[in-house]
C-alpha cells in the first residue's frame, strides 16, 4: 500500500534550497544582493576553484544584529518585509528570506558579522544547516561570509555543476551586471587571487564600462538621456559599428533590478533604424525608472522577468530614447553612418 508520509526537515530543506540555489553564480548573486540591500558601498567577492571549494563576500553593511544572526539563517526570515502591506512597495533585492536558509542547507557556512553600535560582532559556523559554533568576536563593520564546499551533501547537484571556466563566466557575468547596476559601489571579484573585476566605486557608469569591456569599447559607446513623462531613462548604447552576434551584451535594469527582456532589447534595437546590420545585436546599458504601479515583476529567483501595464508605451519610449541618441550624434537620417 502506498501511504502519505511527511518529508523530514532535512529532505524538505534540501529540495527548498535547490530552488534558489543552482550553482555557485546564484549564491554570488544572492549575498552581493544582501550586501546591496544592506547599504554597504564596498563589496569584496573571492572563489576558489569557481566557487565550488569557496566563495566569500566581504562587505562594509550594517551588518546583522547579534540576536539576529540564527534566525536570519533561517526559512521565511527577513528584516526587508513585515506585513502584507510592504509586499507592494518592495524597494530592496531580496525580501523572501529564504537565500541564507538555502545556501547554508547546501554548504559550510562561516560568518562573521558586526553592526556598527556593537562593541563586538558574531561569529558563526554551520554544517549543512546545522549550527556548530556561533559567539562573540572581534571583527570589523559589515558581514563577513564564506561558503565552503558547496553541494558537498547533494551529491547529484554537485554533479551537475560545469567546468570551472564556464562556472567562472557565469560568475563574471553576474557580478559585471551588479557593478554596472551600482557604480557608487566598489566592487572586486577575484579567482585564486586573480583579479577578475575592480570598480572604483566613483560612481562613474562609463568607467565601469571600461573596466568590464575595456576602454576602447567604451569609448564606441553613446550616452543616453530621455525623459518621457513617468518613465526616465540613463544610460548608454553602442555606436551602430559595435555590435555584437547576440544580446548577452545588452543590460537592462528596471527601477534598480536587473532584468531580461527580449521586448526591451527588440524596441532598443529598432531604434536603431537600419543601421544595424542583420542578426547583428548593440551593446546597451540601459536603467529604467517608471512608478512602481505601472510594473509587476515577477521576482522567483530564477526568474527576472518584468511586464508593464501599458506595454507599447513603454516599448515607444525605449524606442524613441535610442533614435534620439542616434541622431543627437548625426548617426540617423544620414545616407552612411559616420564610421
Ligand atoms: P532576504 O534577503 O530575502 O531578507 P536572506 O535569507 O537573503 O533573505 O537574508 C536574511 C536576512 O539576513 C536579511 O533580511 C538581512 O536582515 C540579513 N542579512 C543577510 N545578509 C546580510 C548582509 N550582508 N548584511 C546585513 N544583513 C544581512
Ligand atoms: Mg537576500
């Protein structure tokens, strides 16, 4: 006979924390993500081995309060959302309470954490979600947290996971979309003491561009500025000459979030007109602002997809933006564009 039987907590953990946790990219994310949310402005990310033996992320945050620091480690716990009513008006990246939860279900966490009214911060060691030491110590402002040996109790994702390099691109990727999203926030990626990544943290969206693809490519890159009258957009494209064979190359952010959106890149992408040539993609770093009302973005871990309530506006107003950009620098309605 077959019967119903409840899923102990170590089985329901693990398959939770598959959900938000695939591979050593979504951890980055997920704790540069709480460094963002908790105001730091100096973010330090280092892995060893693609971040399968180590990832750890050095940031100048609040940091965790000591009476907080188990609880925060665990499911549906967050200091971001209180009540029903702030789950309209989420400003911060994470608000589900569940990424610490997962991550340490998953690894060996060490972490050490200080507020700065604290004469003394916390440390903390976990096993697979279990607690094996947490106390006092000295230890500067912020958080402090290493993930060691990721998967080494899920066998089967272990397994799963790619060579090292296409583990470390993913890596890259997702740490250059969070720089470019926050220039007034120094961040540094190193592999093995390699460095991958350093912003200065100036505030300057073009320098990070330059660091992430280097200066000449920055320097094929136009600045954008358009104001329609609720949605704002900043940022830059590539000159029609820059183009790239896909559109892994194209940012976009919504009100501060990373997200995909094909539809965005197509309406960048005729705003162009017909200087791109076919299946030929711009460069694009693209950060929109529109009243929170007019979006719904639908924010599973996995998944960074955003609708608006009046798509072809929006759709309109990207367009627009590129061709305005295009021809403030003579490059549209011209028999050849200038080289
Ligand atoms: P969420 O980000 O959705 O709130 P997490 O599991 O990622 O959930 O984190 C739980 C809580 O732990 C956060 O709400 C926050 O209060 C605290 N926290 C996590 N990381 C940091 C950090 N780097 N600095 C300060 N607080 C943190
Ligand atoms: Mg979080």
């Amino acid at each position: 006979m077959t019967r119903v039987n409840k899923l102990t907590q170590e089985v329901s953990e693990k398959i939770a924390a598959g959900e938000v946790i695939e591979r050593p990219s979504s951890v980055i994310k997920e704790l540069v993500e709480n460094s963002l949310d908790a105001s730091s402005d100096d973010i330090r990310v280092h892995i060893n081995k693609a971040g399968k033996e180590l990832i750890r992320i050095i940031d100048n945050g609040h940091g965790i309060h000591p009476d907080d620091v188990e609880l925060a480690f665990s499911r549906h716990a967050t200091s971001k959302v209180s009540g029903i009513n702030d789950l309209n008006k989420i400003s911060t990246l994470g608000f589900r309470g569940e990424a610490l939860a997962s991550i340490a279900a998953v690894s060996r966490i060490e972490l050490r954490t200080r507020q700065n009214n604290q004469k003394e911060g916390t440390k903390l060691i976990m096993d697979g979600g279990i607690i094996k030491e947490i106390g006092s110590t000295g230890c500067p402002v912020g958080t402090d947290i290493s993930v060691k040996d990721l998967f080494f109790n899920t066998p089967a994702r272990l397994k799963f996971l790619r060579k090292d390099a296409s583990e470390i691109a993913l890596i890259q990727d997702i740490v250059n979309k969070l720089a470019l999203a926050h220039p007034n926030v120094r961040f540094s990626l190193f592999n093995n003491n390699n460095k991958l990544l350093n912003t200065s943290g100036r505030n300057d969206l073009f320098e990070v561009i330059a660091n992430i693809y280097g200066y000449q490519t920055a320097k094929k890159m136009l600045y954008v500025e358009y104001d329609a009258n609720d949605i704002s957009l900043r940022g830059y494209i590539s000159r029609p000459e820059l183009t790239r064979s896909n559109r892994n190359y194209q940012t976009l952010y919504v009100n501060g979030r990373y997200v995909k959106s094909s539809f965005l890149s197509e309406r960048i992408e005729k705003g162009y007109h017909t200087l791109l040539a076919k299946h030929r993609y711009p460069f694009a770093i693209i950060k929109m602002n529109i009243p929170q009302e007019k979006l719904d973005i639908n924010v599973h871990p996995a998944k960074i997809h955003v609708r608006f309530s009046d798509q072809k506006y929006v759709g309109d107003v990207m367009t627009k933006a590129i061709t305005n950009t295009l021809k403030r620098e003579e490059l549209i309605f011209q028999a050849s564009p200038t080289k």
